[in-house]
C-alpha cells in the first residue's frame, strides 16, 4: 500500500471506530509499518485540516469527526507542480497565507514519491521579481469573502494617506501587484486600490451591500482581463 492510498485507509478505519479510538501502534500492524511512520501521517492529515485528535495515556489513541472524510485529489505530477507554481506565484499577495496552507495540503495527499518529485521539480522554476514591493495586508484576503465594509488606511501615488471606508467588490492582479476593486465611499464610486499602498484594514463588522459592477465600469486603459476560473462556476 503506498502513502496516498494509507491516508485515505487510516481516516476510514478512524471513522469506522468513532468515536472510539486507535492506538498509533494498533494501526502500525493493522497497516503494516512502524509506528513512526503512522504518526507522521497522522500529523500530515492533521496539517492538512482532517479533523483527528489524539488522547494521551495508556487507554488513548487517535480519534476523528465521523463525519469527516478525505476525497482522493487525484493530482498527477505534472499537475501538482502546476498547482505549486501557481501557489508559489502568489507569496507576496494578500493570499500568500492561504497559498501557504494550501501547499502544504497537497503536499500531505501526494504519495512520498510524488511529492519527492514534484519538490524537486519545483525547485527548479522561479519568479523573477523586482524585490521592492512591500507586502499587502493579509486581511485584504478575507475582505470579499467576509463581505464586510472595511476601514482601510491607503497611500496614493502621490504619498498622501487617507482613511476610506469601502465595500470590497473583487481583485485585480497585475504582475508582481495585487489591486482590491472596492465601492469607495469617500468618492461615492468604484475605485482600485494597489495592495502595496494599504497600509493597513480593519473589519467595520458592517455587511456591504450588494453592488454589480460591469468590468467596463473599471476603465482601465492598458490590457485585458481575464477571469481566473474560465469555465463558469456551476
């Protein structure tokens, strides 16, 4: 049995049991490796967000949410090193969390093999950056999925800092520059905010409302936009 295939094994045999318990050592023999060995994929399914807890103590063992379970991700090589570049490009975006949880994921359900591989492969392509942007605020990341009203402090072109309140509309990236498309309600219209130039957000806990804006309404006069996802979400 390789690793991707004991992954998907051990969250079914604790989600068979629950809420009983499993010992690392029963399911060392029950799998047929050592004890070392199921403990670091247990720690792996952890990192990757499977809900699995473990008691100390001579009666404890590892135990899971029955209602957790771990779908195959199928990634061949090939693909998972096309979903670490495209991660790996976004390490100085408001995501680069996420982006950093995320490959961390992938990495826990690839088989040893493949993930061996594919980080090699990696290591092998890079990202040529000009190395002056300072870092976007991480919670620009969360602004649209909160759907909240933000208070941001922001630094023009022309160094002038102001304090907006805006309704965050979607996001716009350009290179190595990520920009946060928002109702500004100091302006009373759309505006783009660069990410390097917030210098800081905070949730007013107010719900936005809801707003449609057309792509043409952004007027923006050198290149093209293209969506991310290019199959419409179903």
């Amino acid at each position: 049995m390789n690793r991707t295939d004991r992954l998907y094994a051990l969250v079914e045999e604790l989600r068979a049991v629950a809420p009983g318990r499993r010992s690392a050592a029963r399911l060392a023999e029950q799998f047929g490796v050592s004890t070392r060995t199921v403990e670091r994929d247990l720690r792996a399914l952890q990192e990757a967000g499977v809900p699995i807890w473990a008691d100390a103590g001579r009666t404890g063992g590892y135990t899971i949410d029955a209602r957790a379970t771990l779908p195959p991700l199928g990634l061949t090589v090939d693909e998972a090193l096309a979903v670490s570049i495209g991660l790996g490009a976004l390490a100085g975006s408001p995501f680069r969390d996420a982006a950093a949880s995320a490959a961390r994921k992938v990495t826990a359900v690839l088989a040893e093999d493949d993930a061996r591989r594919t980080a090699r492969l990696a290591s092998r392509v890079h990202l040529l950056e000009s190395g002056d942007r300072a870092e976007p605020p991480t919670g620009l990341a969360r602004a649209l999925a909160d759907g909240l009203v933000l208070r941001m402090t922001y630094r023009d072109a022309q160094g002038s800092e102001s304090v907006r309140l805006v309704e965050p509309l979607g996001y716009i990236g350009k290179g190595e520059d990520w920009y946060l498309v928002a109702w500004c309600r100091l302006r009373d219209a759309v505006r783009v905010f660069r990410g390097d130039r917030v210098l800081g957000v905070e949730e007013t806990g107010e719900r936005a409302p809801a707003r449609v804006v057309s792509v043409a309404e952004l007027d923006i006069p050198h290149g093209v936009l293209r969506p991310v996802l290019r199959d419409p979400v179903r």
